[in-house]
C-alpha cells in the first residue's frame, strides 16, 4: 500500500479512538471499546470460533433486527447476514448526489477481483441510511445502475431504529449524517470483518480495490488463499515516479468511474464515459463548471448533462467538492494523458 493511499485512510476514517493505527483496525477499535486492558482474559483459540454467535461479537453484541432486500427478501441481521461469515458493510442512499455513489463504484472494482466468490465466503452489503424513500425496489435499480453482482452484494433497507443500531454497533454512526444525509462524506467508509474471528477492520472509499479484495479475499480468511503473486524487494521498483496533484485526485476520485484509453480496452470500461480528449469535446467553461457541480447542472436540465445522464444509466455523477486547483490539476492530468501514446499511459489501462 503507498503511504499516500495510507493517508487517505487515515483521513477518511473517523473512528474516536483512530489514533495512529493505519490499516488494520480490530474489532475493539472499531467497535469503541477499549484493548489491552489487563484484566481482559486472553481471547479463545481462534479454533474455537466458527461463528456460533458466542464470540466477544457475536449474537450478544449484533442486533438480529429484520432487514429486507432489493428483492423484498428478510433477512435477520446477525442470524442470515453476518454469522460466520466475512463481510463487507457500508451505507449508501439512493439520492445521494454527493461522494456515496464513488464507494459503489468501488466496490465494484473489488467484485470483479473476487469473482464469484462473492456470495460463497465473501458478502457484501450496502444498507440504506435513508430507509423510508429507499424501497426495495429504488435498491434493485441503484445495484443495476452499478451492474453489482446480486445476491452476493445485497442492498438492504428495514426500520429507520434498528439500521440506526446497526450502525451504532458497527461504529458507524454520526449525528451530523442523520440530520442532513447530505454530509455524506462522513460515512464514506465500509467496514470490512469476519464475524467468527472478531477480526474487523475498517475500509476507505479512496482504497485501492485490490488491496480491498485482498483484505476481503484473504486477510480475513486468516491468510487461507495465498496471494497468487509473491512479492519480493526484489521485485520492488527501484524508483517511485513522481506523481502529480492531478493524478493522485484521478486516482482516488474518479478511476473507480472512468479511463483514459478511448474505451480500447474493453475490460477497463467503467461505469461513466472515457475522459480521453474531453478537453477538446467540451468548452472548458462547461467542463470546469461540471467538475465543480454536476448535480447543479443536472438540476438546471443544461442540456448535455441530461443527453449524457440518459445514456449513462441515469447514474449521476457525484458532486466530489473538488475546489478550483483540483480541476485545474485534474483537466491539465486528464489532457496530458490523453496525449501519451496508449502503452505510456498511466491510469486505467488493465
Ligand atoms: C460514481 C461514479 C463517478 C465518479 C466517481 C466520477 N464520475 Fe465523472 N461521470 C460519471 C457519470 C455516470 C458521467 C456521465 C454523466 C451522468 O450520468 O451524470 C460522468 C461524466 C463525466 C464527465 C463528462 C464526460 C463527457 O463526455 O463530457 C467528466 C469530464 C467527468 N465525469 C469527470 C470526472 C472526474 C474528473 C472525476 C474525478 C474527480 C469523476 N468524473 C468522478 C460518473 C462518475
């Protein structure tokens, strides 16, 4: 992991106690509770823990609140969700014009690196903190927006009071978010846990899906599913490149939606249109205008916006509160990269 991604972690992350614990968060911290108390008695062999619910967090911690899915399906929150099994959690609502559709977009990238584990020993589930107007049915055509992988990832609505104690006991409660569901930026992050082991930790929207699918794939399976490609220092790359503000924001902000290869690689296609050359398809005026406020103009119906809000799946691009030298750095990136031959580009090649 680059120490950049490590520090948007750390930004990201909003946990009480976070304090110079970077990538792994156990359950206690994440949790609130405090560790290394002396008189805690040393935790069971983890032989022991299969997910029976007896664990420290187990049936005794997690609410079995009833939560119902895109297809209107029950499910028992720690019974049918969780027990036994590894999880990726986080909150979303339908609405949202702001940063929530870039964790899906996320994590979709992490679907297509577990592949059809996804469903068999991994879960994923994005659960509504906008219960009443997210419906089933609003769930079902957010995940097609997407294209997520159902049932694996499951999107779940149920009472406004128990996905509040959800999200309570999950350590991803915040005030500020439910009297404005606006401030979304502060539940960006998913949690990310084996429930049998205890072993939780905590997620970030600007995370490499990779590393993700490794913490989902593999850590928390205790390391069962070696890592297909050994990694030596001798493999390392004897120099790091120097990478520019406009990169990294392209990195952590849009890669996850968006390529720079004029759609030649059909497997990189992403979720929103290429960027290649759109400083020469688009006026800079309306390009500027739309990195700072998409879901203004949507709102205004300027007409390209709702042309490319059609053809895209009505999935709208989020309002990311990119200031004025983010879009100077991201449209000056975006046109540089545009400009390499394709075998020299930088991002979004795979
Ligand atoms: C969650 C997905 C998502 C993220 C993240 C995202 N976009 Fe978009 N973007 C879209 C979608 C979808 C569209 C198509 C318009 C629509 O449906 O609203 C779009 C459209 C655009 C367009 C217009 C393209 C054209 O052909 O005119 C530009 C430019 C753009 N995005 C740049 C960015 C940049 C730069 C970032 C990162 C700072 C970013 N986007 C992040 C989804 C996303």
């Amino acid at each position: 992991m680059n120490p950049l991604a490590i520090k948007n972690l750390v930004r990201s992350t909003r946990l009480p106690l976070i304090g110079g614990v970077l990538i792994t968060l156990v359950a206690a911290l994440a949790f609130g509770l405090t560790v290394g108390n002396a008189a805690t008695p040393a935790p069971k062999a983890p032989v022991a823990l299969k997910g029976t619910g007896d664990e420290a967090w187990g049936a005794n911690y997690f609410p079995n609140v009833e939560l119902t899915d895109q297809d209107g399906k029950q499910h028992r929150f720690f019974d049918d969700l969780i027990k036994g099994k590894v999880v990726s959690i986080n909150l979303i609502f339908t609405s949202c014009s702001s940063s929530c559709g870039l964790e899906t977009a996320r994590l979709m990238e992490v679907q297509t690196y577990l592949g059809d584990r996804l469903g068999k020993d991994v879960h994923f589930y994005s659960i509504s903190i906008d219960p009443l107007n997210d419906t089933p049915k609003e769930l079902k055509s957010y995940a097609a927006k997407f294209g997520a992988d159902l049932p694996g990832w499951r999107f779940l609505t149920g009472k406004p009071e128990d996905i509040t104690l959800i999200r309570q006991k999950l350590g991803m409660y915040d005030d500020a978010l439910t009297v404005d569901k606006n401030q979304s930026d502060h539940v960006l992050h998913t949690m990310l846990g084996n429930q049998a082991t205890g072993r939780w930790m905590k997620g970030s929207p600007y995370e490499n899906p990779e590393f993700t699918a490794n913490q989902l794939g593999s850590w928390l399976h205790n390391y069962k599913y070696a890592a297909p490609k050994e990694t030596s220092f001798e493999n390392a790359p004897t120099y790091v490149r120097n990478m520019s503000d406009g990169e990294k924001l392209f990195r952590h902000r849009c890669a996850s939606c968006h390529t720079i290869d004029g759609n030649r690689y059909a497997a990189a296609q992403r979720i929103g249109p290429d960027l290649e050359h759109v400083g020469k398809r688009r006026q800079s005026q309306w390009l500027e205008r739309w990195l700072k406020e998409p879901d203004r103009m949507l709102a205004e119906k300027d007409p390209t916006a709702v042309a490319m809000f059609n053809q895209y799946r009505k999935l709208a691009m989020p309002n990311l509160r990119l200031d004025a030298k983010d879009i100077t750095d991201l449209l000056e990136f975006i046109a540089e990269e545009s400009a390499l031959p394709l075998d020299a580009r930088r991002v979004a090649v795979q």
